[in-house]
C-alpha cells in the first residue's frame, strides 16, 4: 500500500513571494507521482506528473517539482505565487501497473496568497 | 479534452432518502472512481470500477453501493442517506494504459438534512 503525507495543511504567503509545498510518500514498490489543484467549488485540475526521467518536472501556470527518490519526496515550487494561485493542492501516488486501484491522496495544503 | 460529467453541482437530500450521483465520462476510460472529500481529510476512495459490472470496495464502503452497467457511466448511490454523509462527492477516470493520470469531474456537494 502507499501513503502520502502533506507536511501543512495552510501555506500563507505573500503575492510574488516564492512557494514550496512539500510532499513525502512511502510504498514498498515503484510508483507514479502527480500534484492536483482544486480552486474553489471546482474538481481536481493536474498541475505535473513524474513518470521517469528527469527529476525535475514542469506543469502548468508556472509552478514545478522535483522528484527525490533517497526522501521519499516531491515538493511542489512556485517562484513568483499570484493571488489566483489561491487554492487547494493535493499530492497524490499510484504504483505502476495499478492504474485500476486508483490514486492514493494526501490531505492537501491550502495556499493563501496575501496581497 | 476528456470530460467527466457529475450530474448535480449541489444536492439537498433528506435523512433515509435513498440518493444517487451520476457521473459519464467520454474518453472511452476503463477505469471509474468515487472519492469523498472532507476537510483535513483529503480524498478517501469509496469504490472503484475497471470494468463494466466490475466494482471494488476502496477505504470507506460503508452506507455506499455502485453500479457500473455501461462503460461510460459509473453511479453511486446512498441506499439510506444519513447526516454523516454530508459532504463533496468527486467522480474520476483513467485509462489502463500511459500513466493512468486520473481525470475528475466538477464535484457534487451533497447535503443530508
């Protein structure tokens, strides 16, 4: 089985201020990694995914992720965070070859953007 | 784009009502899910289907049932709706092949009172 562990649960931080929001999984077997937006009222939006290759992934509205096999983690970054990057984010895990037993989530982190 | 369709955004629905939550996706999608998401909670699986008929209890079953009768469409239903299962119901897919990146319907928020 896997597990996934959202270190914080609210992440404030002001507008144009860089943003990590940190990710660490465990399972006993090789897996798939991906961040998840929420924003307000809506369904999960992917943000990245790493498959394989190079560590470091790029996703949409400019945030990344670096994939670190010794700990386990994939923290999510922003350089420069806008107020409408507002949201819920969620890290979530499937094994490879286990597309059918669904994604296992973490308990998200709430990004607050102060202006 | 794939879509995922849920078929109510908010739902009010009596203590004991017996309730449904519709979902259909349109890329051909082997795999359907139900998740149930609570504050501090995150997403916790209810039941999973990878194929038509086919379903599978995911962590919290209970109070729940599905049916999958056609590919494209995957149902859940409360058989008797209690206040405790308040709460956003999402509906998601994936394919058995690539990366098995799941794609999720809008939500249904559902309220028993």
């Amino acid at each position: 089985a896997q597990s996934v562990t959202q270190l914080d649960s609210q992440v404030p931080v002001f507008e144009e201020a860089p943003v990590e929001l940190r990710c660490n999984y465990s399972s006993s077997v090789s897996v798939y990694l991906f961040w998840y937006v929420q924003y307000p009222n809506q369904g999960l939006q992917l943000l990245l995914k790493y498959l394989s290759g190079s560590t470091l992934v790029k996703g949409i509205n400019g945030f990344e992720a670096e994939f670190n096999k010794s700990q386990t983690s994939f923290h999510l970054r922003k350089p420069s965070v806008h107020i409408s990057d507002t949201a819920e984010y969620f890290c979530a895990v499937i094994r490879l070859g286990g597309g059918a037993d669904g994604l296992t989530f973490g308990k998200g982190t709430h990004l607050i953007i102060q202006p | 784009d794939v879509k995922v369709t849920q078929s109510s955004r908010y739902l009010v629905k009596r203590t004991g009502e017996k309730v449904f939550l519709e979902c259909v996706q349109d890329m051909d999608h082997e795999n359907m899910f139900w998740y149930r998401q609570d504050p501090g909670l995150g997403l916790r699986l209810i039941y999973f289907s990878y194929d038509v008929k086919m379903k599978e209890k995911g962590d919290i079953p209970e109070g729940y049932s599905v049916s999958r009768e056609k590919k494209e469409r995957f149902s859940l239903i409360l058989e008797s709706a209690s206040t405790n299962q308040t709460s956003m119901y999402l509906c998601a897919s994936s394919s058995i092949q690539g990366s098995t990146e799941a794609f999720f319907g809008q939500g249904t928020r559902l309220t028993v009172v």
